[in-house]
C-alpha cells in the first residue's frame, strides 16, 4: 500500500513542489488550499498523470475553528478515495510572508503571523494527530530568518522561531507513536512568496546569490526534493531537528 501525505498550502510555491515530488516518489497526495481551487486541482491532476492519487481540499489555516470538521473530512477521503485510516507524513507549509519593519508593524500584522504559522499548524497537528499512522513523520517549514536577520522580517521571523520551539516539543510529546517531528527552515527561494519579491526582482537574486555559497538563489524544485528526502525511510533516526535548505545563505 502506497504511504499518503497531507500537505497544506499545497495549490503553490513550496508546497505545490513538494506535492509532485513525493508523488515521484510513489506518495499519494491530500493537498489543502487556502483559495486558488483551480490551482489545486491543477496539482490534482499533475500528482495523477504520474500516476497517483491525489485528493484537495480547501482550509484556511487561521481559521482553528474549522479544523475538527476538516479531520473529520480527511478521515472520510481517506477511506473513500485511499482505501486506509490513517496517512504517513504531515507538511505543515501553509503560510504567507509579511514585510515591515518593527515601527510599522500593528497588532493585526504581527496577530496574523501568529495566527497563521503558529497557532494554526499547531492546533491543526492536534486535531489531525489521530489519523497519523505509527510510526509517521510531521515537517513543520520554519525560514533561514530565525537564524540570520534582515531588517523587515521581525514578525515573520519570531513566528518562525516558534514554529522551530513547537518542533522540538511535538518530537517529544509524540515519541510513544514513534512518529518523528522536524523542521525545514529554506532560504531565499524564488516563488510567488511575498508578491514574488525575490523571484521578479533582478537586484534582489544578485544580492542574495552574492552572499550564498551556491551561488544562485534559490528554486521551489530544490525545496520539494529536500523534503521528499526528509520523508524518506533512510531518515527515520533523525527528529526534533531544524534543517535548513539555503545553499549555505550567510555562512
């Protein structure tokens, strides 16, 4: 029986990347997106042309309230289209970016950098926690920012660096289900992210490729296959761990 995988914030970007990836890999797909159902059923699609299933389903991830009913769907979509009742690898990358520097940050801004990266995957893990399988993996996606700083990021970055708290902690509580709990913290990566700030501006690549050991910016494609290889079985020794995916950003 095919391993399943539920990846959120998976119509675009980091996750769309990490969707079709896995699904190479022979990973059948549980997608959710935040608006853009075309998209996501573009993915749909893609994950099934290679020969997988693949199911989307929409969630906002700051909208807790949600998020039994949506276990609830996911153990249904489970059964009817996987044929199982429980799935293998949690991705919790849905997420969007914020801008702004400390003084003009309002309680609004910084409340939704929260709610979106951390009580969101937070609650969310809760609540779909009895439908992973032991012996599961959860990756929870963190940022470059919470280990090098660039003036703008602070709310982002600080949501972030729980997220890496929240990791260690789940690694632990969730150990007596044998289920592994890591985070992949990418750098500068060339996506729709933020407007698409540093994939359609020329200055912004250069500058970052300058100060990386790679020499280029980053790329979605190299982001899905770091986590396709973190949720390989070679892997399986390893959690409560931050690894980031930066091309050496500021070593």
């Amino acid at each position: 029986m095919n391993k399943v995988a539920l990846i959120t914030g998976g119509s675009r970007g980091i996750g769309r990347d990490a969707a079709l990836k896995l699904a190479e890999r022979n990973i059948d797909i549980i997608l959710t997106y935040h608006r853009n159902e075309k998209a996501a059923l573009d993915v749909v699609e893609k994950i099934r042309q290679k020969g997988q299933k693949a199911f989307a389903l929409q969630c906002d991830i700051r909208n807790i309230s949600m998020f039994e009913h949506l276990a609830k769907t996911v153990h249904s979509v489970l059964k009817e289209q996987f044929g199982r009742e429980t799935f293998d690898y949690l991705l919790n990358n849905a997420g969007t970016g914020l801008h702004m520097n400390i003084e003009e940050t309002s309680i609004d801004d910084f409340d939704d950098m929260l709610n979106i990266h951390v009580k969101g995957p937070f609650f969310f893990t809760q609540k779909l926690l009895p439908l992973i399988g032991h012996g599961g993996h959860i990756v929870n996606i963190s940022s470059g920012l919470t280990r090098f700083s660039f003036p703008g990021s602070a709310a982002y970055a600080m949501a972030k660096g729980a997220v890496e708290v929240m990791t260690r902690y789940m690694a632990k509580e969730f150990s007596p289900q044998r289920i592994r709990v890591n985070t992949l913290a990418p750098g500068a990566i060339a996506t729709d992210f933020r407007g698409g700030a540093i994939r359609d501006n020329e200055q912004a690549r250069a500058m970052i490729s300058s100060i990386t050991a790679l020499g280029r910016v980053g790329e979605a494609e190299d982001i899905g296959k770091a986590i396709a290889a973190i949720f390989s079985e070679g892997l399986d020794w390893i959690t409560g761990q931050r690894i980031e995916a930066s091309g050496g950003m500021m070593l």
